[in-house]
C-alpha cells in the first residue's frame, strides 16, 4: 500500500506503480526484435494513470514513440518536455494544424483535405510536418481503403510541406486467436504497404499490432508495435493472459470518513436500497463516488477491501461517497472481521494483504472492460506515484 504522500486536502486518491509500468514496458520490449521501435498509447491521460509520468517511465524502459488521441493531449507532453515522436493516432480539425506543426505532434493522415491544410501550414511556418498514413483494413473507424492508398499519396506527395513517417492500420479483433477477419486486415494491410513500395513510395516506419497483437501476432510487428493497456498491466483478453504476465499498475484507495452502528431496520443511501439486517453492522462512508469513476451501476453489487478482508458495499453510490457494511455478527468465511474505524483505508482496486480486486472483477460487474474502468477513475481522484 502508500509509502508515498497522500494527497493532503481529499481522503480518495489513485495510486500508480511506475515501478510496474517500467516492468510491463520492459516485458513488451522483449518480445519485439532489437530493431523493432515500442510506441506507447498514453491517450486519455495514459487510460487514467496520468500521462506525463507514465510517458518518462515508459521512455526510461526502452520505448521510443509515444501515442495520443488528441492535440492537447500531445501538447500537454511536450510542455513536459518530452522530446520524442508523438503521434496523434487522428486526424483533427482544420484549424489545429498550427497547434500540431508548433509542438510537432503528428497527425495521422486519411483526407486531402487535413493533408493539404496541415501542408500549406507548414509551408507557412517553414517547416516539413511529419504524418503516418492511416489505412482501414476493415475495422470501419479512420484510414484510407487499402484499394486507394497509392493514388491517395500521389494527390498529397507533390506538396513539400509533408512527409509521410509511418504507415499503419488497427486491427479490430486482434485478440480472437484463428480469426478469419483478422488474417483478412493482416493481409490487407500487408498488400498496401507492398503497393505503395511497388510505387516508389516512402512508408516510413509501418506499424499495425495493439497490445494483443503484439503479443499474439508477433508476424505483424513490422518496424513498431503500439501497445496500450499491456503497459499498464491489464490483459486486453483473457486469449493474452497465458503469454505474458504483466502487474496492474494502479489501484484505488479511500479512507473512511464516518461510522455507525444502525439499528436493524435503517437504510442507506438515495432511495435506501439497502437495509441493515443484522445488528452490529457497521456502515461506513468512503469520500469517492461516480464522478470518481466509481460507477453508480456498481452500486449494492460491489466488494472493497478494508484491514485485508472483503466487505460488501451498500447503498446507491452518490456522486462523491459510498458507504459499505462491515458485518460485525460472527465470523466471515474462515476470517474474523476487525471493526472499521474513521480513518482505515479501503481498497476499492488493488491489493490489501492477500486479497485482491482488480480492474477485470470490476469490469465484469460494470459490463464493460478494464479500458474504461481506469480511464474512469483518472477522472478526478488525485494521482499518488509509488
Ligand atoms: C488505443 C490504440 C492502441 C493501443 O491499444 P491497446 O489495446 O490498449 O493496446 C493502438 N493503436 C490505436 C490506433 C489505438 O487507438
């Protein structure tokens, strides 16, 4: 648990291992060849463990390249002073081209349009603005179709204010093992980089495979490997799991604020969908809630950890507190349960003695994936680096 500072002025917080991240960098590292370059995602606020940190920690273990979704969010790193390639894995409005020319974030390319006005921009400034070519292999989101990327880049090639430094595709099942469509994407992209070599045209470094591709489709890895949530120590599929072990880098933390005793009977929280059933049960208020990330469909069907043990939370989770019951009646399962007490640290994600909850279980009660349950919980809750 916290060795480091707490935050002063908020009993919830974030706790991020970069520790774990260099050792996930490292893991990903070593499964590419010497040659190949590691880009690391580090979009919305890398999936909440907050970018800048991440991005050193990343950098320091052998990556080389950094990805964003946005343009601030590529500008919040180079005010950082992160000197290194950084590309926004999009297109953006018009009329950031400037924005993205000024701190040399480049943009991933699929209209004349964005090229022509990112082009003559650079004309302007004086500068030449580097860009990767995205190609849709099929997963219908960004990219030029494989069928036009030679005509494409001689619509845009003429003009000397551009130059192409990456050509790339994203996969959309990268995680099925055997997946017809995913050999269809591979060989697509594999047929467009061809075509436009065929033509004399410059690729630049061609990258396709996420975190499940670079670790299942070791085929694909090509001059980079993108990886994302694998850096933070989340498996994108249980398919990935047996092939590389990896240490979740963040966890969740509050302490708690008030506790009572309720007669049987009382209820708790909006709506009082939870009742104490037994007596001497406590109910507890941690100070987080759902504009933590904390989702209020969690609410009543979700565990925390408190003095190294499971306790039920109950109640509807507000905006920004939750209650739980710490059930004082007799033994749970093999362990006895301590009292809580104003001040005792709960674990919403992570580790407190042999128990663990980690951003899959949390998930899976969500119905969502481990992506969003981090991105969620960089939100607001401050941000401690152990
Ligand atoms: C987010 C993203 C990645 C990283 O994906 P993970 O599944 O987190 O490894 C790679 N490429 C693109 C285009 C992305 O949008």
């Amino acid at each position: 648990m916290a060795s480091a500072k707490l935050p002063e002025n908020r009993w919830a917080w974030v706790e991020v291992d970069l520790g774990a991240v260099r050792r996930n960098t490292r893991a990903f590292k070593a499964l590419l060849r010497p040659r190949a370059q590691l880009m690391c995602a580090v979009k919305a606020d890398a999936y909440g463990h907050g970018a800048v940190e991440c991005a050193r920690a990343m950098l320091s273990a052998g990556a080389s390249q950094l990805a964003v979704a946005t343009v601030d969010e590529g500008v919040e790193l180079r005010r950082a002073g992160l000197g290194c390639p950084i590309l926004m894995l999009n297109e953006s409005p018009l009329e950031s081209v400037g924005t993205l020319l000024e701190y040399q974030v480049m943009p991933s390319v699929y209209t004349t349009d964005f090229a022509f006005a990112y082009a003559e921009k650079a004309v302007g400034m004086g500068l030449v603005g580097k860009y990767h070519l995205a190609v849709d292999t099929g997963m219908t989101r960004i990219g030029v179709l494989p069928e036009d990327v030679v005509e494409f880049r001689r619509m845009i090639d003429f003009h000397r204010g551009i130059e192409c430094a990456g050509t790339f595709t994203h996969f959309a099942t990268a995680d099925v093992i055997g997946d017809w469509d995913f050999r269809q994407q591979g060989s697509r992209f594999s047929e467009a980089v061809a075509a436009l070599q065929g033509a004399g045209l410059e690729t630049g470094l061609v990258h396709c495979d996420n975190t499940p591709g670079t670790v299942l489709h070791p085929e694909f890895h090509f001059d980079m490997c993108r990886a994302g949530i694998g850096l933070y120590g989340l498996q994108p599929s249980e398919t990935c799991a047996p092939r590389i072990s990896l240490e979740p880098a963040m966890s969740v933390r509050g302490r708690v604020t008030r506790v009572v005793t309720p007669a049987v009977g009382e209820g708790v929280g909006y709506g009082l969908t939870y009742r104490v059933v037994k007596p001497n049960t406590q109910i507890a208020t941690v100070p987080m809630g759902y504009a933590d990330g904390l989702a209020r469909s969690l609410s009543n069907h979700m565990d925390v950890l408190v003095n190294g043990a499971r306790a039920r939370q109950v109640g509807r989770i507000c905006m920004d507190q939750f209650m739980f019951a710490q059930d004082l009646s007799g033994l749970r399962g093999y362990r006895s349960v301590s009292p809580v007490q104003h001040g005792d640290v709960v674990t919403v994600m992570g580790r407190d003695g042999d128990e663990f909850i980690g951003a899959d279980e949390i998930a899976r009660l969500r119905g969502t994936i481990n992506y969003e349950v981090t991105c969620n919980f960089g939100i607001r809750l401050d941000k401690v680096y152990v």
